[in-house]
C-alpha cells in the first residue's frame, strides 16, 4: 500500500483496496486471506491485517471457521436465492412503509443520480455496487429503526458479492438500475405502498433470476 494518501485510517484504506479486489474479482471466490500473507502483500503491520480481515468478515465479504483462514465466499445457486429472499422480505416492507410516509431521502436521491450519471458512461461497471447499495440502505435507515438497519446490513455485506457478479458478467445495464430505482422512488413519493412494494420486488426478482441462470 506505499505510496497511498493517508486521507483515512490505515485500516480503512486496507479494507477499501481489499474489499475493492474481492468485489472486481482480482481474488476469486474460495481465496483464503491469511493476516501474514495480506500484511506482507499490502505491506501493513500483522495487526492491521488482522483488523482489516476481521471488518471484511463482519461485512459478509469473508467468510471464516473456527481455528480456519478467512476465505472469499462461493455461492451456489441456493445461496443467491436465500440471500435475496431474505432482503426482499426486509425490503418490500420497508417500501411500503416509506410510501405511507410519501417522503423519499435525500440519500437515496443523491445515489440515484451517482447511478444515472455511471449508466451515462458505460452499459456495465463495479463501481455502480457501492450507489446501489447506498441507494438501499438510505431507504431502510430512514425509517429509523437501528434494529432494522442492523438486520439490513447483514445481509448487504454478502449481497455486495452477487451485485458485483451481475455487473462483472453484465446481467443488467446500469440504466436499467437506475430505471427500477426511479420506479421505486415515483411511488414512494406519491404514497403509494402497493406500488412500491411491486416496483421494489420486480427490481430484486429481475437481479436474482438473472444471476441464477447464468450459474446455470
């Protein structure tokens, strides 16, 4: 990591380069991380490889057993189905009660216009995994529930690895992203649950499917 700007923690800056490699791809799925081999690859302290490895398993990105390296996540198809089960039943409540309130975020419009302004320069890209997951949890924080937003973000951890999968095998074009986004938000602002509980389904529903058929 030498050369890098110290504009955050060490350890924030470590997470953020590995988070970024797992997420692209660079360390495929299966790769074990041991604190030696990361702090001498990234040229870190043993302590600070430690603390990265554990944040990145916190998130879901990694994936370790008692007395066992961390290693990057496989899923199967039976795992990309569970995880997006588990989120659209979180979700599709939380539109529907963000609709009856009839107040989008600012959080969720400003990552939406990061996703429009992505779809306008390419049809597919990792770097929309990041929006896309800010655009989501802006909606599940704003019900202001810590429970919930907990619970959402332990599933979001491991989602970030199939989101990245649809980008890098490019299931689905960033416009169509940001198009279903702008479904979902029409309907919240104009208060209407049903609407936006449809709109949020389909989006989910659509990444799912196209994930599992091309694991065939």
């Amino acid at each position: 990591m030498a050369g890098r700007p110290q504009a955050t923690s060490l350890i924030d800056a470590l997470v953020v380069e590995v988070r970024e490699r797992i997420l692209d791809g660079r360390i495929v799925g299966g790769t074990a991380l041991t604190e030696t081999e990361v702090a001498g690859q990234y040229e870190v302290a043993r302590p600070t490889a430690k603390a990265a490895i554990e944040r990145l398993t916190a998130e879901g990105l990694l994936r370790r057993g008692a007395h066992k390296s961390a290693r990057v996540p496989v899923f199967d198809g039976a795992d990309v189905a569970d995880l997006y089960f588990a989120r659209t039943c979180l979700e599709r409540q939380v539109m529907r009660e963000l609709a009856q309130r009839g107040v989008v975020p600012a959080t969720a419009t400003a990552a939406q216009a990061e996703i429009r302004e992505l779809a306008a320069g390419e049809d597919s890209s990792i770097a929309a995994v990041e929006p896309d997951v800010r655009f989501h949890e802006s909606l599940v924080e704003a019900l202001g529930s810590p429970r919930l937003s907990r619970a959402h973000a332990s599933i979001m951890g491991e989602m970030r690895l199939c989101m990245a999968q649809v980008q890098t095998y490019k299931l689905l074009r960033i416009a169509e992203i940001a198009d279903e986004h702008q479904a979902i938000l029409t309907a919240i602002a104009a208060g209407d649950p049903e609407a936006a509980d449809a709109a949020l389904a389909f989006h989910l529903t659509r990444a799912r499917d196209q994930l599992r058929n091309h694991m065939g």
